[in-house]
C-alpha cells in the first residue's frame, strides 16, 4: 500500500535506530535511517514521499529545527516527534509547530508503528489529491472539460475532436447527469462554429403549446398573443450549433416539422410563408432507446434514422470509477471558489465512501457531493456511505472494505452469477474466486432461492 513512499527516522543512539528500524522494516516498510538532522536533510524535498520520525534531542540541529525545517519546504510532510526529555509544554509548541504527533519514550514499539503508519496514510493521500489537481491544472482543450482518465472517457474525447469539424449531426446517448450538454458544447468549441451562437433547448420543459413557437419561431398575428416577429431557436442557431436536449419528448407533430429543416436545411416562422435558409448543426441528446421508442410508435422512425448518423454514447460513471477521485477534486476546487472556502481535507474514510458509492446520479450528483463536503452539510440522500472505520484501520485496510463492497454490489446486481459479475467488474474468473476466498464472500446469499415447482 506504501509502496514508493519511505520513513525518514532521525535517532542519535545506534542501538535504539537499530532496533526501530527494525520494527518497522519487518511490517513491510521501507525506512531511510539517519545519525542526525543534518544528514536527513537533503531527503526532505517539497512533495517527497516521505514521512519523518525524530528524536528532539540530538546532536547539532535539534528535531524541533528540523520540524520547522520541514514545515517551510512542505507543510504537508507528516513528522513525529520522539524524546525522553519531553513535557506538555513541549508537545503543545510541536503540535503548534505543525507536528503530526508527539511521542513520548518509553513507548510500545506498536504504538510506534501504528502512528507511522497513520501518517504514511495521511501522506499517501495528500500527494494523491496534488496529484490530481495537478493534473486538472495541466489539461487544456478538449482535456480540461471533459474531465476523466479511463478509457471510456479517452474514447469519447477522441470521438468529439473526430466529430467537431465536421458537419454531421449527432447524437450523444447517456443516463441523466452524463455530461451531454457538456459534451455537446465542447462539439461546438471544438469546431469551426466555435464564433456563432450555441444554443440549448430542453424539449421536456416546454408546454407544448409553445414548443413550435419557441423553436420555429412566428410572424406577428401568427395567434392571438402573438404581437410582433419572434426568431426560433432554429434560426437563431444559424451558423452555429442547436442542442435539443430530451428530444424524445418532443411531441410527434413537431418531429415531422424538425425532420424537414434537417432534410432542406430551411425554416419557416409561424404565419409566413417564406422559407428562410439556414446553416445549423443539430445535436440530439437522450437517455431514452430512440430505437425501441420508435417500434412502439411513440418516436418517428424516419426522424432517428435520419439523426442515428454519429453517436456519442456517454459511460454512466459506475462504468469509469478511477475518474471518481479526479471529478471530486475538480468540484470541489469550483465549490471553494463559489463559496469562497478554504478546501476541506480529504480523509481515508471519505474517499473510501466515494469510491463505494454507487452514483445512480452520475456527475451531476458528485457535483452536488463536492458541493455539501466544502459547505460541512451531512446527507444520507441517495447515499450508500459505509460504516466508518473504528481507529487504527490502515488505508490498505479500507481500500480492501471498498472492493469487498464493489464485489458484493456486483453480485447482488448479478443474482450471483459469476459471468456477469466478472463482466460488470472487468475481472478474470481466478482472480475474482480469490477475492471471493479471501473476503469471505459466500455466492449464497446473493442468489435467488430455487422455485418451488409443488406451489
């Protein structure tokens, strides 16, 4: 779980720095063992992956030197102090100082380990969260709004620089709180429209009554109230580029009207009969199977076809989670500007929660997260926290409660079924049996009790 990261142990009497040293290279870390302050001074580097532990009395520069050392080249650099000399005086200027715990001898050497341990997490997950944001500082274009590391998100970026200079209609299939407004957005930045008007339109928030007005706008004396010349969304798009978003709620007699101007490319206001040119992209957004609305009749056929051109199909966010940690920091960055907060660490715990939850929400609901963790707001709405860990659980320790977590949601989505749980966690059948052993999962319980055929 530590890999890559050390303890720097500062100790002037050999036999003690031997014998710790020790302790803790047998719980498996590594230990970077130093006579005095000076000689450990050259490891302590802004961003080092390193936690120090120092006696306070030692020869030439002393542990508190080297603390405040510490503090001015990376606050975030965990140190424990150790002495046989000290006092509640002195741990109180070395917490002020900004120590991450004081120890004082004579001590459990598990209780040493323990509190090494607790500040390599600490470490681990603060040069994790510099990471990230590090690298949301380092995109550009395309990169920096559609945020993501996996795969899937690699893919559907690598789709919209394809797609953004050409002029096809598309349309981006994806759960509610995908991003496919963004996503439509960034089509039109990316393009040659990128100076003309973007223009959203929600089909699901118009009364129908004002739906064909609203998009093809009307002559005045078009009907009663309407008193002068009114440009639709269509026209006003002109040039550059027309989201419809929710489309499969546009009523059926407006499909036929918006499958004309995407056939002529001409628009026709209300009460006139001239036809007016244009020059608009469509993107048509959905979370609804088009196709299937279509076979039932309550979705033109002819309409999906002629906009089933180039897809764009978002991935639900259960289907990317190692974009999670990376979407949360980003949020949380735009929530301590909005609400001018400082940012909140990010406990163990946290993100543990994070990566367990399901987010039927998606994106949108992870913005919302990041929203209630800077504002300090508790809600259990749509959550599925776990139970937090009792002191002392190590990170390794927790991460393994998140994958026991994600098997057993897997399972039960799955009924059990070994195939299509292996499918919805992307892993081998050996490996996925070994998980199952060593978590002490039993497939029973997530499979459906047989039928009684006597019933």
């Amino acid at each position: 779980m530590f890999e890559g990261y050390k303890i720097l142990f500062v100790e002037d009497d050999p036999p003690v720095r031997a014998s710790l040293t020790q302790t803790l290279e047998l719980e498996g870390l590594e230990v970077c063992a130093c006579a005095s302050a000076e000689e450990a001074l050259p490891h302590i580097q802004a961003g080092a992956q390193i936690v120090v532990a120092t006696d306070v009395r030692l020869p030439g520069m002393d542990g508190l030197s080297l603390l405040k050392h510490a503090v001015a080249i990376d606050p975030d650099i965990p140190v424990v102090l150790v002495t046989a000399h000290g006092d509640v005086a002195m741990a109180v200027d070395a917490m002020r100082a900004g120590a991450y715990d004081f120890l004082e001898k004579p001590f459990a050497p598990e209780r040493f380990v323990d509190t090494l341990k607790r500040a390599l997490e600490k470490r681990v997950l603060r040069v994790a969260v510099d990471e990230l944001r590090g690298q949301l500082q380092r995109r550009s274009g395309v990169e920096a709004v559609l945020l993501g590391n996996s795969p899937a998100m690699q893919q559907v970026r690598a789709q919209v620089l394809n797609l953004a200079n050409t002029s096809a209609d598309v349309m981006i299939l994806g759960e509610t709180g995908t991003g496919k407004e963004l996503v439509a957005r960034c089509l039109h930045d990316q393009s040659n429209r990128r100076d003309r008007n973007f223009v959203a339109i929600n089909c699901g928030g118009l009364p129908e009554a004002l739906f064909e007005s609203e998009l093809f706008g009307h002559e005045p004396g078009a009907y009663t109230s309407a008193g002068k010349r009114r440009i639709g969304k269509i026209e006003h798009a002109n040039g550059g580029t027309l989201l419809l978003d929710e489309i499969e709620t546009m009523p059926i007699n407006l499909q036929i009207k918006l499958l004309r101007v995407l056939q002529e490319r001409r628009v026709e206001r209300l009460g006139s009969n001239e036809e007016l040119p244009i020059n608009v992209r469509i993107i048509a957004a959905t979370k609804a199977d088009l196709r299937r609305l279509s076979e039932e009749g309550k979705f033109r056929g002819d309409l999906y076809y002629r906009l089933n051109v180039a897809t764009l199909q978002l991935p639900p966010l259960s289907a990317r989670r190692d974009d999670i940690p990376l979407l949360f920091e980003h949020f949380v960055g735009q929530a301590c500007a909005r609400y001018e907060r400082p940012a909140p660490e990010l406990s163990p715990q946290r993100l543990r929660e994070l990566m367990a939850h399901d987010w039927p929400g998606n994106v949108r609901e992870v913005r919302n997260a990041a929203d209630r963790f800077v504002l300090a707001i508790q809600s259990d709405e749509g959550s599925q926290p776990l139970d937090a860990p009792t002191p002392g659980h190590s990170l390794a320790e927790q991460m393994d409660l998140v994958e026991k977590a994600l098997i057993e949601q897997a399972l039960r989505k799955c009924q059990g079924r070994i195939p299509s749980a292996m499918e919805m966690l992307g892993t081998a059948k050996k490996t996925l049996y070994d998980k199952l052993h060593r978590h002490g999962i039993e497939l029973d319980r997530f499979r459906e009790p047989p039928r009684d055929s006597h019933r």
